[in-house]
C-alpha cells in the first residue's frame, strides 16, 4: 500500500504455536481486531487455520460470526493425488455442503455467497 497498490487483503490462516493437535492455531480474534484496526477486506483459510477437514465447518461459521469477509477453503477433486496439502483439502461435494451450511450465518450476518 505505502508503494501505491490499494488493492490489498488480509488473510487469517493460522499461527505457530505450541499447540500439536492442528496444523495451525486458527486466531479469529485477530480477524475482529483486524477489522477494527484497518479499513481493509480480511479472509479467512480455516483450510490451512486447523489442517483438519472436520473443522473446516465450524470455523467457516466462526470466520463469519468474527467479521470476515470472505473465506478461503481448498478443494481438488482428489486429494489424495494433490501436490501439497491433499490431506486437509475437501473434494467438490464436501465443499457444496459447507457452502450450504454457511447460507444461514451468511444471511444472519447480512451477507452472501
């Protein structure tokens, strides 16, 4: 920005911590300070934030009932032959799911897919 590209976006996709359980410590409070802070647009990877697809759900809601703005979520259509990360992507009709389950807190927080 200080060189002139107004064009940026924050993403919140985890933190190194002592924590072993995940692959990363998914900081939302972050996203809600960032919010307050900045006027600039803050993204949520809870793909990348935990490592554990069965979290993915419950912290695309978190993401939103914090402010995000948009969320970031990674998909292959086979995970299991994906150069990186295969083991916490989603396959396309996991991520329709999760794209219906979030309609309601989208809603409730005014905004939309």
């Amino acid at each position: 920005m200080s060189s002139g590209n107004p064009d940026v976006i924050l993403c919140e996709r985890g933190i190194r911590s002592f924590e072993d359980s995940m692959r990363n410590t998914l900081d939302l409070s972050a996203v809600a300070l960032l919010k307050e802070w900045t006027h600039l647009p803050v993204i949520v990877d809870p793909t990348h934030g935990t490592g554990i697809k069965s979290l993915i759900l419950p912290m695309c809601k978190a993401a939103i009932a914090t402010g995000a703005d948009g969320l970031m979520v990674e998909v292959h259509p086979n995970p299991e032959e994906a150069l990186s990360d295969g083991f916490q992507a989603l396959v396309p009709e996991q991520y329709q799911e999760i794209t219906q389950a979030i309609r309601p807190y989208l809603e409730l927080e005014g905004k939309t897919l």
